[in-house]
C-alpha cells in the first residue's frame, strides 16, 4: 500500500509541474504574441522575472532560515 500511495503522490507532484509549466509557457506566448510593441513587451516580461527573481529569493531565504533552526533543534535534542 505505501508504495501505491507514493507513486499516487508523485503522479499528482508531475501533474501539477505540468500544468505549472504549461501555464507558464502559456503566460508568456501570450505576451509575446500581443498586439504591443516588441520593446513594450521585453520591459514587461523583465518587470516579471525580477519580480520572480525576488520572490523566489525570499522563498529560498525563509526556508533557509527555517531549515537552519530545525537543524539546531535537532542537534540540541540530541545533545550535540
């Protein structure tokens, strides 16, 4: 049971990459394809990715943090 359990996970985990990754690449071939001025459209797409950037920048930072406590949690429990 736990090993269909976790193919049934990672079956959704693939689903879910897929439809992120298709929503992604439909996001930006819409941009690419509207009627704006190519110019326009670079600016915007840049405006984006940075915002992205920095988003995905204070993702990595919070759950560094956290990964870091946990680590001293652990490592107090055990006594080292």
């Amino acid at each position: 049971m736990s090993d269909n359990n976790h193919e049934e996970k990672n079956a959704m985990l693939y689903l879910l990459a897929g439809v992120g990754l298709g929503a992604l690449i439909g996001v930006a071939a819409g941009m690419l394809f509207a009627p704006k001025a190519g110019s326009d459209t670079r600016d915007e797409l840049a405006g984006k990715f940075k915002e992205l950037k920095a988003k995905t920048e204070g993702w990595i930072a919070e759950h560094k943090a956290k990964g870091k406590e946990a680590l001293e949690e652990a490592a107090d429990a055990i006594g080292a």
